[in-house]
C-alpha cells in the first residue's frame, strides 16, 4: 500500500481499485470476524487515504485515495450500511458471466473465467476467452451507467506436461503453439484488433496481464481514449 500510497503524492487526480480476498476460508479455518477485524484497523490507520463506501462513489471524490472492493465476508456483528468497501464477497470463483447484487443494491457484472482445466491447445483457449471478454464488453456498452463491469483477460492452462498451455505470458502475449506449428497471438492483441472498438464508449474495468505487450499494443492508450471527450 505504501507504493499506491506513493504514487497519489506524484499523481493525485488518480485512484486505485483495492480488490482483497482472502483464500484461507477452508472449512475449521479461522473465523471471517478475524480477517475482517485486521484489514479494517490497517485501513484505519489510513483512513484519510482510502475510500471505504459500501456504495459507488464519483470519480471525483476517490481521486487521491485508494477504493476498497471487499471480495472477503464482513463481521456479521456489524449492520450491512457499516461494513466497509464494496461487497463482493459473493462473487463466483471461475465464471465466465454473472451478475451480483451487492446488499447496498450496487450491480456488478462480472467476467472471470481464468481457469481451463482442460488439456486444450492454446488458439482454442484464446479463442475461448475472447468470447467471454467480448460478451461482457458488449454488455457494458449497453448498461446503465451507474452499473459496474469487471472483466478479466487473464486466464491459466493446464501444465506443460498435461498439454500446451502454461504460461500466463503466453496467453496475454502469445506463443508458438507446436499444435497447429505457428505463432498464436494472446488475448492482448486479439481483445485489440478483433473487438469492435467505438471511439467513445463505455467498457467497464479491463483487468489485463501485461498490459504493456505487445509492444507494438495502444490498447491501454485506446481505452483512455474512450473517456475523452
């Protein structure tokens, strides 16, 4: 948090989307309170730097501060209009189109299909997880605006011994697939050149690996682009 933290000193027009989730929720693991409790006091004790609202906020008012999205369960001692960040905690791991209702009635969409467990070459995971980043994409366009969108690019495939996909660099960026002996372009350059991009529009959050590759890639420097004017 200190480097997010760095950065608003050099650039406070910005804000930054904290997602925190915690993974230990394994049956006799310890109680939700406990992890809850912990992220609330280290917020606390920087808490003129942080937007916590259970409810969407202007981008005007988070700049300079970091936004919590809480992907994690609340202290159920506390009253729903107190808990802090935004409540995700009902997201659904590995799907590739849902929707969620927070209970401040905040409506996220959301694209997150990252895992093929599957042996399955790299064009066809490619050409998979286009499809899902489109549809959300699309959706977003036509939304109302005051309803979030988050969708993923990144993804995982299976290891090298079980098939070809591996690599998350692969699968952003690209790589020679030894199934169909040539090179496959990742989902950075394939979001980019096969999505119908409008000049002005509305895509939500585009969450990416690498997203400075290709390096021939404007696909950031486009999504900006969108926003102006």
């Amino acid at each position: 948090m200190n480097e997010v933290f760095d950065l608003f000193k050099q650039n406070p027009s910005e804000t930054v989307l904290i997602s925190i989730n915690n993974d230990n929720v394994a049956e006799g693991k310890e109680n939700p309170t406990i992890f809850y409790k912990a992220i609330k006091r280290h917020i606390d004790e920087h808490a003129d730097q942080w937007i916590t609202s259970p409810t969407t906020v202007t981008l005007g008012e988070a700049r300079g501060k970091a936004v919590l999205i809480r992907r994690y369960q609340a202290d159920p001692a506390i009253p729903v209009s107190e808990r802090i960040g935004l409540d995700l905690s009902g997201w659904l791991n590995n799907n590739p189109d849902f929707t969620l209702i927070t209970p401040t009635n905040t409506v996220v969409h959301l694209q997150d299909k990252w895992q093929y467990s599957d042996v399955i070459p790299l064009a066809s995971l490619i050409s998979s997880k286009f499809s899902y980043v489109s549809n959300l994409l699309k959706k977003a366009q036509e939304s109302p605006e005051h309803e979030w969108h988050v969708n993923f690019m990144s993804a995982v495939g299976d290891p090298v011994e079980k098939g070809e996909v591996a690599e998350s660099h692969w699968i952003a960026v690209g790589a020679h697939s030894h199934v169909i002996g040539k090179f496959v372009q990742g989902m950075n350059p394939t979001v980019r050149r096969g999505f119908e991009w409008q000049t002005k529009g509305r895509y939500g959050i585009i969450a990416m690996d690498y997203p400075e590759l290709p390096k021939d890639s404007d696909l950031v420097a486009l999504l900006v682009g969108t926003n102006l004017g």
